[in-house]
C-alpha cells in the first residue's frame, strides 16, 4: 500500500521545490529639481520581495514567521554617476514556490539619495513591485523620471 503511494507523493511533491528565475533590467533617470548635482551617488538597488503573496495581516503568525526567514533578497545595484541622472540597473532572482502557488520574484527599486535641503540622506522605497521581466526592460524611468525630493519620510 504505502509503495504505491510512494510516486503519487513524490509526483506532489515536486512544485514544492521548484523556482523560478526572473531577471530585470530598468533604466531611467532621476531628477532633483532644486539642485540637479544632487543626483550624483545616487544609488539604486533592485530587491525581490520575498515570502507568501497573501495580504500581511496582523494576527498571521506562520506568515510573519515565514517572512522572517525569507528577508527581501537584493539583486542587483548601481550608482548614478552624473548630473544626466541616468541610470540602468539590472537584477535576478529565484523565488521557492510557496506550496502550489507559483511565485515569480516581485521586485522593487530601493533608493538611496541626497535631493534634501541639507544633504542628508534619504532611503525611499519604490513601490509596487515592477512585473516586467527580461527580455523585457523596464524604462517607464526614461520619460517619466523619479524625482528625488518627493521621495522622503
Ligand atoms: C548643489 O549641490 C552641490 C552638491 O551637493 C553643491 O556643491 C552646490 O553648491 C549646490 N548648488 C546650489 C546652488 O545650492
């Protein structure tokens, strides 16, 4: 009985331990409106957002504690070199399947910058995840730049 078992389980089993590989490229510009040298040593990072797919709630325990031992993943990072603010950046990522729901790497742009009075540096999150995957690239950032003293908390 359990022998004939055996490959129905092992035949369940297997989207356990499949991931997929998903790459991105972004390139774009970012702005600084009161002071454009600012937007040099800018850096850009590209994260996968890792972890369940499901709504945070509050109260879901096994969610925070996969999320724990899943932490965002950082793919990819470059750094704006002139006052153009150009910038292209590139990452990829491999993402287990959680259970039977395929999971395809969410990522995210997270910036590092000195577009403030003072120069003190601001870390901002881009958000939501970008769903453009190579060959693809993400330029969304060429017409329509990022502009850096709108992205402070
Ligand atoms: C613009 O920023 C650069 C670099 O932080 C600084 O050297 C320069 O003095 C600033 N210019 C103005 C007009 O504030």
């Amino acid at each position: 009985m359990l022998s004939k078992l055996l490959p129905l389980s092992l035949l369940l089993f297997l989207p356990l331990s499949m991931a997929n590989t998903e790459c991105i490229w972004v390139i774009g510009r970012v702005t600084c409106t009161f002071n454009q040298t600012k937007v040099v040593d800018t850096r850009i990072e590209v994260w996968d957002k890792d972890g369940p797919k499901t709504p945070r709630v509050k109260t879901d325990v096994i969610l925070r504690l996969i999320d724990r031992v899943d932490p965002d993943d950082k793919a990819g990072v470059t750094i704006v070199e002139d006052e153009t603010g150009l910038f292209k950046v590139e990452g990829c990522a491999s993402d287990q399947d959680w259970l039977f729901r395929k999971n395809q790497p969410e990522f995210y742009l997270k910036i590092f910058h000195r577009c403030t009075p003072n120069g003190e540096e601001k870390c901002y999150d881009i958000l939501p995840p970008v769903k453009v995957f190579v060959p693809n690239t993400y330029d969304k950032y060429m017409n329509d730049p990022i502009e850096l003293s709108l992205l402070v908390r």
